[in-house]
C-alpha cells in the first residue's frame, strides 16, 4: 500500500505541485474585503433567503439557484471564497485526469494543467472571485472527464450517461451559459456518429446522447418541482432561467462597422458557428476523436461566453478548459493540429480584444497583498485598493448593525449590494440594486414595497441619478436626513 501510494505520488509529482501552486495564488482571496459587487449580491440574496425570503418570489438576481444556496449556507465571504479554493483544487484535478486521457507525454500534460490552473487561478480573468463560472466548473470537467472515458466506443456502467448529464444539469442550475458546454458535447456526438456504419453502432450513440440529455433533465426538473411545489416556479422561470433571454439582447457591440455588427449579433454568431461546424463535419475524417472533442468544446464554449457580448473577464473562463487543451495540441500534435490550434486562439484572442474585454491587474494584486501582510500598508489602504469606496461602504454598513435591528429591512437606492451582504440586512422589495429596478422597470413595485414595509432606514447614494419620482415623494412626506457618510444619504422615517 505504501508503495503504491508512494508510485502514485511520483507519477503525478506535477499535477501535486500545481495544487499547491493553487493554494498558494489562492491565499490572498481569503483576506479580500467585501468589494465586489456579484459576491454582495449573492450574500445579501443569501442572507435574505436565511431570515426568510423565497428565492424569486421574494428575493431576485437573475442566476439559476445553487450559487444562492451555496451563500446562504455559508452567510458570510470567507465561506464563498473556501468554496471557491475548493471548487480550484477539485477543478484543477479532474482536468489532470482528462487531459491524461488526451495527451501520452507527461510534458503536454502538466504544461496544459498549468495553463488552466494559472488562467482559472489569478486575478486576471477574476479567477479570485466566487462567480459562477469557477463553482459550476467541477460539475462540466467531471462530465467532460465521463464522457471522454466511457462514450459510445468504450464500455461504460449503465448509469454512467444519466451520471454524466446530472453534472451538466447542476452546472446549468449553477449558471445557464453551462448548457453550451453540453450543447458542443452533443455536437461531438452527432459528428462522430457512424453514418456510414451499421444502424446498430448508430443507435449506440443515439442511446448515449438521450440518455446525458435525460441525466440533465432530472436536477433542472427537480429544480422546477421544488419551486412548483412553494408556489413560486412562474418567478424561478421568470428570474432564474428565462430572465437570461432578456440579458443576451441587453447590450451591443462596441464598434459601427455593419459588417461586424451583423457579425456579432445572435443571428451572425450562430452562422459562423454552424459554418465552422459543418466545416469539421466534413474534416472528421482526417482528425482523431480527442482533438475534435476539444474543438468542439472550445468554440460552442465560446459562444456561450459571448452569450450577451457584456466584456467581463470572468465570462472567459469558460473557454478555459478546451482553450488550455488546445494549447497542449500546441506541444503535442501534428502540423494541421498545430495550425488549426493557433488559428483558433490567435482568432479568440483578437475577438477578445475587438470586443474590449479588460484584463485585471495580476502583480499589482500579490504585491499590494505583500505589502499589506509585511505591514507596509494599512487595513484601510489595502480594502481601498480594491475600490476607493470599500472603507466607506464598512462604515455605513457599521452604522446601519448599530441602528436597525437584524431582522429589519432597509432600502438602499444605489448599486451596493455589499451594503446589505456586510450589515446582514435585507431590502425593502425583491431587489438589491438600482440597476435590477431600472432594468425591469420594476419602480411601482419598489414603491409599493416601500409604502407596505415603511423602513426605518432608506440610504440614496448621492452618485446615483436614476429618477424614482416615488421614492423622492416619500423621502419628503416621511423622513428627514439625519447623517452623510461619503456619499450615502441616510434618511430616517418620521412616523
């Protein structure tokens, strides 16, 4: 037994020290103030949810629920970023263990691991923040990992495929954009499927592939029950899944040209896509299995990510997996591996930068953390590193736990979630910032939430200029401004 473990050690020393190596660039994580504006959402839904709220119903972001559940269970953001260590180490693993399966030369293998390990890991894609596209990521490498060992060729269990499509199912009840890594799976399949062959090697793929569809269904249909069954599954269709719809058609791309513009818009996207996948339809022949599988995974998980075309790092780190595997095809592939590899990433990166996607600061991030644990820096300057308005948002948040009791609302007209996620108070209405009430033109609700609970607290951020004509009439008719913390207004009710 201690050999074998001993052997086993020594064969995967690199997976083992790029672990390590995880852990290591993680540590600052565990130290960052509440700063960002997705990780306050998630905690103060979160922490609605634990005093009481129904997640939709009472209670809106427009992310399907684990990532919800995953906050209220741990209340606070030190448990969403051990979570999200975790979720690295676990992640960084089972990509190991794939890649093994693509690559025989163990130089491939590790360099490729290091690549996903460094682009999920540092700060530059947002690899320090909890979103949800680092908590789904175990979900899709472990079907990944499934599906590459156990497809139609090879003998699997017979579970084995509804197994593989749970994962994608809570991936996508992680963040709907997941169900394009699916989508490409599918598509492998369907480019692999045997035409030619004999009807009975047909069906085995066909098997297989509803079988996966079938595993996803079951979380997702769960899901629906479990809200069905509190009353709220019109709100969890309209917030969690559909609400997705309305966000892809949000935003535009940042140039003029009316050919790139067609040529970013849904309809152009799906083209390209549909011409490049019937272009390697026609080239399946002359290329072997796994680097199809990686290719195809690579550009339906670009399209996903270019889902709504809003420029966030973190949304590119779902291209992670399959772009850090063709990088290996880079070491390890033939000539025509090689060119179509570098075609793929080359074009990748110039869409990237067309489309403005800004990088974060990734030295800067460990040597103000540096500076911060030698001491060279204070508390107060290492919070406002992060942004300059992280101290004043602590000391709101300190004064509304010293005015408000725990389970009394307040209402905060601006985007400060972190507000609400610090204090541990809930919002007035279902929703925890402006732009969630701009967005959907939700202000007759507001008002009417804030004219039925009455806070004894509303905060207006003197940055925010949206005009919410309700709000100012009942800011004059019941309440005083009693305090001005930097920006923050804090009014008082009268009566």
């Amino acid at each position: 037994m201690g050999q074998k473990f001993v052997g086993w050690i020594e064969k995967n020393e690199g997976l083992i020290l790029i672990l390590l190596l995880v852990v290591i660039l993680r540590i600052p994580a565990l130290f960052e103030p509440y700063w960002y504006g997705d990780e306050g959402i998630y905690l103060t839904v979160g922490q609605a949810m634990t005093h009481g709220s129904r997640l939709y119903a009472q209670i809106v972001d427009h992310k399907t629920p684990i990532i919800y559940w995953l906050a209220e269970f741990t209340g606070k953001l030190i448990g969403l970023k051990l979570i999200l260590i975790t979720a690295g180490v676990i992640s960084t693993a089972l990509f190991y263990f794939l890649v093994k399966k693509l690559f025989s030369k163990t130089r491939a293998q590790n360099i490729t691991t290091l690549v996903f390990a460094l682009l999920t890991t540092l700060p530059m894609l947002e690899g320090n923040i909890a979103n949800g596209e680092l908590i789904l990521m175990p979900f899709v490498l472990t079907g990944m990992y499934g599906f590459w060992r156990f497809w139609p060729q090879k003998s699997a269990p017979a579970l084995t495929p509804y197994f593989i499509g749970s994962m994608f199912g809570l991936a996508i009840l992680t963040k709907v954009p997941a169900g394009l890594d699916l989508l490409g799976l599918g598509i492998f399949l369907i480019l692999m499927m045997p035409f030619a062959w004999h009807k009975i090697n047909r069906a085995a793929y066909i098997r297989f592939g509803l079988k996966i569809g079938a595993g996803c269904g079951v979380p997702i249909g769960l899901s629906m029950i479990y809200f069905a069954l509190r009353g709220d599954l019109y709100d969890y269709l309209q917030f969690g899944l559909l609400y997705n719809v309305w966000y892809i058609s949000a935003w535009g791309p940042p140039f003029q040209n009316a050919v790139a513009v067609f040529l970013s818009s849904l309809s152009g996207r799906l083209m390209i896509l549909a011409g490049l996948t019937f272009w390697f339809w026609r080239q399946r022949k002359n290329l072997d299995p796994g680097f199809l599988f990686t290719v195809i995974w690579f550009l339906y998980a670009l399209f996903g990510a270019l889902l709504s075309l809003r420029p966030y790092p973190h949304y590119l780190i779902q291209i992670v997996p399959a772009g850090a595997i063709l990088s290996g095809f880079l070491i390890e592939g033939s000539k025509q591996k090689r060119w179509i590899s570098a075609a793929i990433i080359g074009t990748t990166i110039g869409i990237i930068y067309s489309l403005r996607f800004t990088l974060y600061p990734t030295v800067a991030y460990y040597k103000t953390f540096s500076r911060y644990l030698t001491g060279k820096i204070t508390q107060e300057q290492y919070y406002n590193s992060f942004d300059e308005r992280v101290v004043e948002s602590y000391v709101i948040a300190k004064w509304m736990t010293e005015h408000t009791k725990p389970d009394e609302r307040i209402f905060i007209w601006g985007n400060e979630p972190i507000v609400y996620s610090l204090a541990e108070r809930s919002p007035v209405g279902k929703f925890t910032t402006t732009f969630h009430i701009e967005s959907l033109d939700a202000f007759d609700e507001t008002g009417a939430a804030l004219e039925t609970i009455k806070p004894k607290i509303i905060v207006v951020m003197e940055y925010e200029k949206t005009k919410f004509p309700e709000l100012r009439a009942i800011l004059a008719s019941q309440y005083v401004q009693i305090k001005k913390i930097g920006q923050a207004f804090i009014y008082k009710r009268l009566i």
